[in-house]
C-alpha cells in the first residue's frame, strides 16, 4: 500500500488508500486492480463533481469485484449527505421532498397529456386508435391519475 496523495479526499481517497501502485493521472489516478492479477495499473480511480469516487477496471472487472477485493461496499463510493436534524433543518428536507415529487409530476404531466391530446385529435377527425394507440392512452391516463394524486 502506498500513501494517499493529499489532493484525494473522501471515498477517492479511502480507495488510493487501499490500492497499490498508485500514480496521478491527468485528473485523477491510476492503480493496480485488486479484483485480478494485475501487472500494470489496469485501475482508474477519479472524484466525481458530487464527490463521489468513480472507479474503472479497463481489464474488465465488474466495480463490485474491485470493491469486494478492497474490503468494500458499493455505498462507499459516495459521499455522506449532510443532515441538518433541527426542527428547520427536517421542514427544508420535507419541502425540498414535497418539492421534487411535484417536479417529477409535472414532467409526467406535461408527456402524457402530450398523448392524450394526439388521442383526442384523431378521434375527433374520426380516425379509430390502434390497439397499441389505445393501450398507450389508457397508460398515459394511469399515469396522469398518479402524478393528479402527488400534487393534491
């Protein structure tokens, strides 16, 4: 094992920390795989712009193996999420939740209307819906149903 270089921080540097052969590489690093037998460094290791470590294995090991071989968990690639457990704290993390739910129902909302309208316009000039058409619009309405339930 070598010594971490002082730019890796968090889940990067607890992976260099645990690998050998490890030399900077543009931005980020480069190892010897742990997952297999590895003569030269086959093993990138960069810090995603979220601090998460994003790790590849240009020898093909799947990143689970990698992980398992450093005594690792999949979960350690991430960085931990602040919490702020004050009264505040939890009513932003509800509202910012309550929030999110609502950005993804308008974005439902805004696709599947998009069907239901080219449904409604070929039926009002007179055409029939297709069995796949059909199929398709009572999905679209499914899914307008639950994203109507989200927002209330």
């Amino acid at each position: 094992m070598h010594a971490v270089p002082h730019s890796a921080v968090g889940p990067a540097g607890i992976l260099l920390a645990r690998l050998e052969c490890v030399r900077q590489s543009g931005r980020g690093w480069t190892a010897r795989c742990p997952a297999h037998k590895d003569r030269s460094a086959s093993l990138s290791i960069a810090e995603g712009r979220n601090g998460c470590a994003l790790v590849k294995c240009f020898a093909g090991c799947d990143v689970s193996d990698v992980l398992r071989a450093l005594g690792l968990e999949m979960a350690d690639l991430f960085p931990p999420r602040p919490v702020d457990t004050s009264p505040g704290g939890r009513a932003s993390a509800r509202d910012a939740w309550r929030q999110s739910g609502w950005s993804a129902a308008l974005g439902v909302l805004a696709r599947e209307s998009l069907i239901v309208s080219l449904a409604a316009r070929d039926l009002a000039d007179g055409r029939t819906l297709g069995d796949e058409d059909r199929d398709r619009l009572l999905q679209a309405l499914a899914r307008i149903d639950a994203a109507r339930e989200v927002l209330t």
